[in-house]
C-alpha cells in the first residue's frame, strides 16, 4: 500500500472528511482493520485566506509547494491537495516534487463521463467558479461543458462557504438555497451539479439535490484510495 500525502486545512473541517474518506474507503476495500496509510498536512487556512482575499496566488502557490516537498521528503509516494480552490497552483506543486500529484478535476471528470454526461454545473468559491483555472481544465482537457450560477447566486455560494461551512456551522436554510440555485444550473442545461468546494459535501448530499451530485471530496477520495493500492 502506498503512503498518501495530504495537503489539509483549507479547512480542516473538510480534511477531516478527506482522512475518514480515506479510512473507510480502504476498509471497504480491503476489510478488516486495514485504512489508508497516509501523511497529513495541515496548513492555517486564516493565511492562506488572506492570501487569496489579496490576490497573492504567486505566494500561495510557494506555500503549496513547500507542503508538498515537505511531505516527499516525510515518505508520501503521492501527493492529495485537499481543497478545489488551491488548485489554481497545482502546477507550482506538481513542478516542487518527483512523485505524482492526484488533481481532483481527474476523478471528478471521469464520474461526469461515465455518467454520460457533458454540460455540468459548478459550485465552489468565488474564485473556482469565475476564474478559468478549475474550468478550462474540465473544459479543455475532458471536453465538459461548465456552467456557473448568476453573479448574486455565486457571490452567495462563497459567502455561505467561508462564513459557515468552513466553521462546521451547518443550516437548513442554507441548504434550500444552495437547492434552490442547483434548480437554475438545471434550467440552464446542465445534467448535474459539481459540489467544487470540498467543504459543500457538509451541506449538500445527493437527496438534496434536483440534479446528480459529483461530490469532487469523495471522487478524489475514492482515487486516492486506488491509487495507494496500485502496484
């Protein structure tokens, strides 16, 4: 089994959900008392937000990549950055280390078309949805269309994220809206809904939503555990 490094804290409480992940999903594999050999990371979100509020991604991205080396050089064969937004500088990670990086747009594309699907919808930080470094990828490289909500509806999406789901701070209400605007991506065409922000799994859950859900923090998961147990 290999050793996944984990890049976590943005926030911890969605890493949280990416080391139980990990766990159950080796188990589930594997059986027994057998979970994912792993390495975690965990960064301060509070500098890191600052960063990207300020638009420092050049400085973000020197942080990314030390926490990746850091993690090689601790015995990780491969490298989990456990956040969508971070992303954006996935490539100062992948050019910082001599093992492979798992992009969470690459099991997150292969659901969608497996599904049969090829025009999506995206949540995420405002960030994800309005900048083309999460898109393009999904666009460019896998050939899905991706659609974003309205300006007001994604300034929501974001708001809703770091003033409460990255405290853990989970509402009912909060939920219908994000129900309600996964009900605009359908009417714009879109097959199903990408959760691009690993803390929206906390809120939303398949049965909540009038689209399928491609849970980008169980997609990646689910890869990472693969991935540890190839030979």
């Amino acid at each position: 089994m290999k050793t996944i490094g984990m890049i976590g804290g943005m926030s911890w409480e969605s890493s949280a959900e990416y080391y139980t992940g990990i766990s159950r999903g080796m188990k589930a594999r594997l059986g027994g008392h057998n979970n994912g050999r792993s390495i975690l990371l965990t960064l301060n979100f509070e500098e890191i937000k600052q960063m990207q509020s300020e638009g420092r991604w050049q400085e973000a991205g020197v942080v990314m990549a030390d926490a990746a080396r850091r993690l090689q050089s601790a015995g990780a064969d491969f490298v989990v950055l456990c956040t969508n937004t971070m992303h954006k500088v996935a490539q100062d990670i992948e050019a910082a280390i001599d093992i492979p990086f798992l992009h969470i747009v690459t099991p997150t594309a292969a659901a969608i078309s497996a599904a049969g699907f090829n025009r999506v919808g995206l949540l995420g930080t405002a960030f994800t949805m309005e900048q083309d470094f999460y898109r393009r990828r999904m666009e460019d490289v896998h050939g899905i269309e991706v659609v974003v909500p309205p300006a007001r509806e994604r300034e929501r999406v974001h708001q809703i994220i770091y003033e409460r789901l990255c405290h853990g701070d989970i509402r009912p209400e909060d939920r219908r809206e994000y129900q309600d605007i996964i009900g605009g991506l359908q009417a714009e065409g879109a097959q199903g809904v990408i959760l691009g922000c690993t803390e929206i799994t906390l809120l939303v859950k398949p049965e909540h939503s009038s689209l399928p859900v491609f849970d980008t923090t169980r997609l990646h998961c689910e890869a990472a555990v693969e991935m540890a147990l190839q030979p």
